[in-house]
C-alpha cells in the first residue's frame, strides 16, 4: 500500500511522484508503456517528448520561459533535465528527447519511495488502498481509463478532441483598420470587427483553401462535429460558404457608413481584454500558414498570437467547477482525486509539467492535513492553476503559458508603458513572489 497512485508517469506524473516523494510521501506510479503505447508514444522512458523538442522560450519577458524559471525555483525535474539536455536553438530551450527523458527517467527511479508499475490502469477500483490518486494520463489517456473519468465528471466534463481558435493579444490588432460593433448594434459593442473588401475576401478564400495543414493524427477518422468544423475546412465546400457563416456581414456597418463585404468577427477571450479568439477559426493549418493567412485579415496583419488555433485528439476534463486552484476533484476524498497535466485543459509540455508540481505539492499537503497552496495569480504556474479551476466563459479550451491570463496589475501599476519592460518588471515581480509563497508556504 502507498500512501499516492499516480497514474500516468508523462511529464506531469513525474513531477507530482518527486514532489511527493520529496516530503517523504511513499508513490505508486502507474505507466502502461512498454506493456501499451498510444499512437503518439514510442518510447519505453518517462516523461516522453511525443512531438516536438522544443520545450519553447527560455527568457523570461516571454510567459512561457517566466513559467520555466518559476518552474525551476520549485526544483522541476523536468526543467533540470532539459538544461541537462539542451541542444542549440537560439532563444528556445530545445532538447535531445532521448536525454531528456532518460534523465527524468533516473531522477524518478533514484527514489526509493517510489515504486513504478507498468500496467495500464482501466478503473480506480484496480488500484489499491491509498489516501489518494492524481490522474495524469494525458492527452492520448486510455479508453478504459477515458470512460471511467467519464463517469466520474459526468458525460459533459470530458472532452475528446481539441479544436480550438486561434487567440490574439488584442494590443496587437490595428485599431485604424477594425471597429467595435454587435450585430444590429445589439447589446454593447463587445466584438472587435476586421472588415474585407470583395478582392480582400476572395484573396483571403484562395489563400485559405490552398494552405498547408498539420498531420492530425485520427483527423481523418474523427466524427467532427458541425461547431468544430475547421475553418478551411468549411471554406472548400464552396466560395461564398464562410460569407454565408462566420464571415457574415450582416447587420454590421464601416464606420464611414459602407457595408462591408465580408466581416472576420474577434471575441474578448479573458476578464481584462488582453485577448481575443478569431470567431468561428478553428483550423488545423501548420503555425506558419496561420501568420501567413490569417495575416491577410485586415487589422491582423501583424497580430500577434497568445495561442494557435489546434486540432488533435485531446482528451481533458471540463476542469472549472470540478476542480479547485490545487487541481483536487472537489468534493473527493478517501481517496481523493487529484488531476494533472494536459487532461486538466493546460496545453503544452511545461505546462503539463507545471501542473503536476501543483498537483503534487497540495496533495502533499492534504494528506498531510494542510491548507491548500493556492499558488499566486501574478506568477504563470499559478495563472493556469487558476484558469483551469476558474474560467468563466462557456468554452473551456486548453490554455497555454502566456501573459494575458496572468495578474501583471504590479506592473500596470508602475506606469510603464514599453511592452518589453513591463513583460520583464512582471517577471521579476511574479518571481519575487513566488520565491516569498515557496518560503512561506514551506514548498
Ligand atoms: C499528438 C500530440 C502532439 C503534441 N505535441 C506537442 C508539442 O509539440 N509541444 C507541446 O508543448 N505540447 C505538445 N502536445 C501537448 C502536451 O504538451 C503533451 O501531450 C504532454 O506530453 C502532456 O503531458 P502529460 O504529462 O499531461 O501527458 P503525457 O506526457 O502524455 O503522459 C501521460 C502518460 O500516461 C500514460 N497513460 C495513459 N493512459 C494510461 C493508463 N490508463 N494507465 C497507465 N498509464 C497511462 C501514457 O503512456 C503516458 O506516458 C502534444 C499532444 C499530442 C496529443
């Protein structure tokens, strides 16, 4: 018996089975790799880089490398092994992926309180007593498994496959070329409109239905629903289909008083307003084309991007509401039921991994009889933390590491006004911070 089951022992696994066993917690830690491998997976090690190397920026004005230094003062076994086994990529922290894992692999296993088991869980009721399990199957989790979360988030609070618009930082959108206007001037004028000429239009069309698309592994075997159509997609059905759909211009006018041709709709996609979703363009176009093309939209030209529009089998939770800021399953106990990693609805490597060092340090604490450590808002790790308990809006889709979720009021608040400058004062401010709650909170 082991006082935690971890399911799961990817990235986020890992670190929340070291957290654990740091504070002298004895781990159970479930992979089903060598005996299962999903389609993604190939390697039998932990913690494996299924795509890309590129664990992204290092330096931390960008939120994902702030993320990675916060993640490092925590002492993240992933960080270290990725400046472990860094490769050269400029700016990017960029890894050998079979280093990489290899060394979480030995940090994992130099534990003696950790035991790694290779089975693939299908039910709870497999496991065996402990006082409580963090799931962190990821992504790409077993069917079994998927059914079994299923019935313990009921029906609605799992999602299968992610197909997620595009969100833009709105500062980046060029106010001379878009306007402000709800449809038939209902409501306030919450949308930001990019109008299009004819010629505008049907440029953007060609340039749409000829642009290279992603490898979706399953794509051409997922049932997508209509809503989740991608946005190209929809376009090669016929020339007018989007001007007819969600570039319809209906009941919205220039503001020199002309109709427009066609009309790209952005929605405010977080409280302050940082960031905007291009409605209706969930796309399974490769990074560089959604530049390109979408670049073709008046007003977004040099947008730029909080996150790209993706589509790939995801399985994750609908987490506001289910889970609290400590990614524990409300209401759960005896075993209580903590998630982490990408089936929390956090989208990425460090991401995932970061979710685990939560996860794994306030099952500590619970186990241990401890409050909560609601991590801060004004750090990354804690921002996520929060959007994944907390988001309001109605569609919850995976979130990345990036500035516009994370409270940046301290450097708001010091009147500076470079975007460079205020993006590192808040670094160093959300570092600051940090550094006082891990003291305080004796993490
Ligand atoms: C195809 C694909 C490509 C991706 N590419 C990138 C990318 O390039 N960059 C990026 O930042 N993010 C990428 N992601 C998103 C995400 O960052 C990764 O999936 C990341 O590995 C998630 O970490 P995790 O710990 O949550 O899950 P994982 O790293 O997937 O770990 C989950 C582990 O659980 C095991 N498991 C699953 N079910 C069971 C079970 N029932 N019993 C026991 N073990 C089980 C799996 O074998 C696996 O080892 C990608 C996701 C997918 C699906």
């Amino acid at each position: 018996m082991s006082d935690v089951c971890v399911i799961g022992a990817g990235l986020a696994g890992c670190e929340a089975a070291v957290r654990l066993a740091a504070k002298s917690l004895s781990v159970s830690l479930y992979e089903m790799k060598p005996v299962r491998f999903s389609r993604a997976h190939k390697n039998p090690g932990l913690a494996e880089l299924v795509c890309s190397n590129s664990l992204k920026a290092a330096n931390i004005e960008n939120a994902s490398g702030l993320l990675k230094e916060e993640m490092r003062m925590l002492g993240s076994v992933c960080v270290e092994a990725a400046y472990k086994s860094r490769v050269p990529a400029g700016q990017a922290l960029a890894v050998d992926r079979d280093i990489f894992s290899k060394t979480v692999t030995e940090k994992v296993t130099s534990f003696g309180n950790i035991k790694i088991i290779r089975e693939e869980v299908g039910s709870l009721s497999e496991l065996p007593d402990c006082g409580a399990v963090i799931i962190a199957t990821g992504p790409l989790t077993s069917e079994k498994l998927a059914e079994e979360i299923a019935s313990l988030t009921g029906k609605e609070g799992l999602r299968f496959f992610d197909a997620a618009a595009p969100i833009v930082y709105a500062e980046s959108v060029d106010a001379g070329k878009t306007f402000r206007a709800a449809r038939y001037g209902k409501g306030t004028a919450d949308y930001i409109n990019c109008p299009m000429t004819r010629d505008e239009y049907y440029a953007f069309y060609e340039a749409l239905v000829s642009a290279e698309t992603a490898d979706v592994e399953e794509f051409d075997s997922l049932h997508l629903y209509e809503g989740c159509m991608p946005v190209e997609e929809m376009a090669k059905r016929g020339r007018d289909t989007l001007k007819f759909g969600p570039l319809k211009p209906v009941g919205l006018t220039n503001p020199d008083g002309t109709r427009p041709y066609a009309v790209v709709q952005l929605r405010q996609d977080d409280a302050e307003g940082t960031l905007y979703n291009i409605v209706g363009f969930q796309t399974r176009l490769k990074f560089s084309e959604q530049r390109r093309v979408f670049g073709m939209i008046p007003g977004l030209e040099n947008a730029e991007y909080a996150r790209y529009g993706v589509m790939h089998r995801n399985t994750y939770i609908r987490s506001p509401g289910l889970l609290g800021a400590d990614y524990r399953m409300k209401g759960t106990a005896d075993p209580a039921v903590f998630f982490a990693g990408q089936i929390t609805g956090v989208e990425g490597y460090m991401e995932s991994a970061s979710s685990g060092i939560v996860a794994g340090v306030n099952c500590g604490r619970y186990l241990k009889g401890e409050e909560p450590a609601v991590f801060p808002l004004s750090t990354v790790i804690g921002a996520l933390a929060n959007y994944v308990a907390n988001y309001g809006g109605k569609d919850f889709q995976p979130m990345g590491a990036n500035f516009g979720i994370v409270d940046s009021s301290a450097a708001l608040g010091a009147g500076i006004r470079d975007k460079t400058a205020r993006k590192r004062f808040a670094a160093e401010n959300s570092l600051k911070v940090l550094g006082e709650f891990i003291k305080e909170n004796n993490i």
